[in-house]
C-alpha cells in the first residue's frame, strides 16, 4: 500500500510503527455552526481511509478533534448570550448526527479541546522550559525561528513563508512569525488559571496536546484539509517536535477543496452549502460517492446538475442490486454448477482490481469505476435461472467493495416496496373516485418500471416482471 506524502512529495510506502496497528489523527471541525460539504468532503475521504485499512486488516485508532474553544465560538456565543460551552454542546450534538446520516464511523475518540486544558498548560510549560517559547503580558508565543525544520511541510523558507502569510501584527513578539501557544484573558472571554495568568489555549496547540496525550510521540497518520497544510499543521509538527525531540508524524495527508463556481467553498465567502441542507435531497450514498468520484487530493467542484448526475449513476447500482434481490426470489436452484465457479473465480479479479486501486494512495476514483464494471459484468452473465448462491455471491461482492466507501450497504428494495405501495394505494383511491386517468397513469408509470398489478380478491397485488 502506497500513501502520498505531503511532507515528502511523493508515494511512499506504508509501513505503520506497529504491525498491524495505525494510529491516526484528523483535524475535525470548530463547533460554532453545522459543517458544510466542503468541510464533508475532509471527513468522509479519512472516513474512508480508516474503513480500507481496517478492510485490510489494520487495528486503527483514529482520533478525530472537536475545536471547543475559539474567536469564532466566542464572537457567536455572545451574540446568542449563551455560553461558549453551550454552544460547543449544541453544535457537536448536530455534527454527530449530520455526520451519523452521511455515514461517517464515529471515532474512536473525539476529544475536545477544553477537556485538555490541564495537559495544554504543561505542554506550553515544557516549550518555555526547552527554550522554544516565551511569555509576553500573559500571553505564550512559540518561537518559530528557534525550531530548525520550520517550513519542512509547505516546503518553504521561513522568510518565504513571512513573506507570504498573513500575520498579525504584535509588536510584543520577537519575531512576526512567532505564534501564539496560550492567550491571556480578554474581558468577556473564558479563561483557566494557569502560571502566566487566566487565558485559553492558542488553536495550533490543541492537536498537538490531544494526539500526544492519546497517540503518543509519533503517529501514523495525521490528515486533514489542505488548508490547514499551512500554518495549522506546520505549527503543530514545530510544537510538537521542540517538545519530543522526535517525529511528530510519518505520513501527512491532505484533502483537496470543495469549489463552488471554482472558487473554494467556505463560510467567509459565503457560497457554502451545509450538509443537513443537502441531505435533504439527496440520498447519503449519492454524496459520499460524489466525495469520492475524484482523488482527494483533486479539487472538485459543487453543483446541483453534477449531484443530479451522481444521483442518476447511483440509482443504476442500486436497481441492479434490486434485479438481483428479484432474481433471488424467483431463482430455484439453490447451488453453484462447475460453469458458476468458474464465472465466481472471474469476478475475483474485480475485487483483485479494487484493491490496486485503493491500495495506490486511496484512488476512491478507480475504484468506482471498478465497482460499475463489477455491476455491469453481473448485469450480463446473471439473472433469474443463475442458483441463488451465485446470486447471493455477487450481492455480498457489490457491498464488500462498496463497504470502505461507505456506500451500497443498505438495500433500497424496502424503500422501492413502501413507495409502490403507496402508489397503490393512491391508485385504488382514484378508482374510487372515478378518476380513471389517474388511475391508467399510475399503472402505465410503474408498468414502465417493470412492475405489474394483479387484482384478486384478497386485493390488489404486485410482481416484477
């Protein structure tokens, strides 16, 4: 299994610190509002991560943040004049269940930031102990220049990187580049005792506290949104290692921006499209298979017409699984002939094909595309003569390889039944009232559906045909 290295620029081969073990950490959201499909696209592509090393047969521990306590938090809580930590319980509750329908595993853990706060004030001591932070006024700042690989992961100077960023001018710092590890208490903000005084933590140290206090020294992965490549993950790899003398991370993995009219989606622009508002319309397989139609560390762009197209591919692999499940009800041979094995032993190689794929730095991509070859090889060569374990064979295939995409596990034929009753019923009730066009409408539409109505005795009835 290959990974892409943002800290080397290349595939790298992957080798965990414990065999058979990953531990793996991802920057999760900041709980001031409900997150938007830009900030999705982040979770379901390490989502999927997780599920294929598991599929692989890794033990993974993945840690995955809650950002607690923040400008933004602080900025909304006063302005509902409710509590910062009122607020982070609010909207925590609203990520787990967004997050709950699109699918995504919970993590093992998902610590917050305030919970670590104990932790955080010693870490700050142990930078000011080694010489690689300073106290000003209460407030804490890392000194970026005293760390000698600061840069190595957006793979710049730091006079590149001064040149290019946008810093906030303090002129109590040593340096402009040196950041913030813990601030002191501004009128109206939380605040914890600590040694230089009431204050919080800086945003940068409050990943590198919990995946030190739950990971270790070193770990596996850390991953994340591209966006936080610089400075959020460059500070915590200088924090981080300052305090270890060791490897922060081994392999760094960034995921691509979501675009709206190729512009990054996000909440300052104000061109964001929050995942409750989407699952609205459509169905959790639909968007997770748009995450992971392109690589994840391609851009992709947002809109309604490319959603509809999803939409429409996902609905061919669900109406194969139900001809399938169809074919199961009708098939009368129940056990594979010589001819079947052989068909099985070819079908193999789709799941031999899936796993290059994904085993080539996750490409979500191909793998789809091996899936709907899968499909389409099954629509052929399998119908309702085939013995029902060939057909349950292929069943347990498609949802095997859809299972570390987190798509095609749940059949839609229950769905399919409640909504063909429903238009039963709305049939029956426009014969009642004499509306037989209505009534011709309904039949002919679920006639094109290849789904026939029988009137008996005991009622009306349906079949496939």
């Amino acid at each position: 299994m290959k990974i892409y290295n943002t800290m080397s620029r290349k595939k790298e081969e992957f080798i965990p610190l414990v065999q058979g073990e990953v531990s793996m950490y991802v920057c999760g959201p900041t709980v001031y509002n409900f997150f938007h499909i830009g900030n999705a696209r982040t979770f379901v592509v390490f989502d999927t991560v997780r599920r294929y090393l598991e599929y692989r047969g890794y033990k993974v521990k993945f840690i995955q943040n809650f950002t607690d306590i923040d400008d933004k938090m602080i900025k909304r809580a006063n302005e509902e004049v409710i509590t910062v930590e009122e607020l982070g319980n609010r909207f925590i509750g609203e990520y787990y269940k967004d997050a709950d329908d699109l699918n995504i595993e919970r993590a093992t853990v998902n610590p917050r930031a305030t919970e670590y706060i104990e932790q955080i004030i010693s870490f700050v001591q142990d930078l000011i102990d080694r010489d690689y932070a300073y106290e000003v006024d209460g407030d804490v700042y890392f000194s970026t220049k005293k760390f000698k690989g600061y840069g190595k992961l957006s793979g710049q100077n730091i006079e590149e990187l001064q040149a290019g960023a946008r810093i906030d001018i303090d002129e109590r710092k040593k340096d402009p580049m040196d950041f913030a590890v813990w601030k002191s208490q501004k009128p109206g903000e939380p605040a914890w005792k600590s040694p230089w005084g009431m204050g919080r933590p800086g945003w940068h140290i409050e990943c590198s506290c919990m995946a030190y206090n739950l990971l270790g020294d070193t770990i596996d992965i850390h991953a994340g949104g591209s966006d936080l490549e610089f400075p959020h993950h460059e500070n915590e790899i200088a924090q981080s290692e300052s305090r270890t003398g060791k490897t922060f991370a081994r392999y760094w993995m960034h995921s691509a921006f979501v675009n709206v009219n190729n512009q990054k989606m996000s909440k300052s622009l104000n061109n964001f499209f929050t995942v409750r508002e989407v699952l609205q319309k459509y169905d959790p397989d639909v968007i997770r298979m748009f995450m992971l139609s392109g690589h994840y560390r391609t851009q992709i762009n947002f809109s309604i017409e490319l959603l509809d197209s999803t939409k429409a591919a996902m609905d061919r692999l669900n109406n194969s699984i139900l001809n399938l499940e169809s074919f199961l009800d009708r098939a009368v041979t129940e056990s594979i002939d010589e001819s079947e094995k052989n068909y099985i032993n070819n079908l193999n190689e789709y799941k031999v094909k899936y796993i290059q794929k994904m085993d080539d730095d996750f490409n979500t991509a191909d793998a789809i595309a091996v899936i709907f070859d899968l499909i389409k090889d099954i629509n052929i060569n399998v119908n309702n003569k085939s013995s029902k374990e060939l057909i349950n064979y292929c069943l347990s295939l498609i949802k095997e390889l859809g299972g570390p995409l987190g798509i095609l596990q749940h059949s839609k034929r229950e769905n399919i039944e409640d909504d063909i009753q429903k238009l039963i019923e709305k049939r029956q009730q426009a014969r009642k009232d004499k509306n037989w066009k209505l009534a011709d409408e309904i039949r002919d539409m679920l006639k094109k559906d290849k789904i026939v109505l029988e009137d008996t005795a005991q009622g009306v009835r349906w079949k496939r045909i």
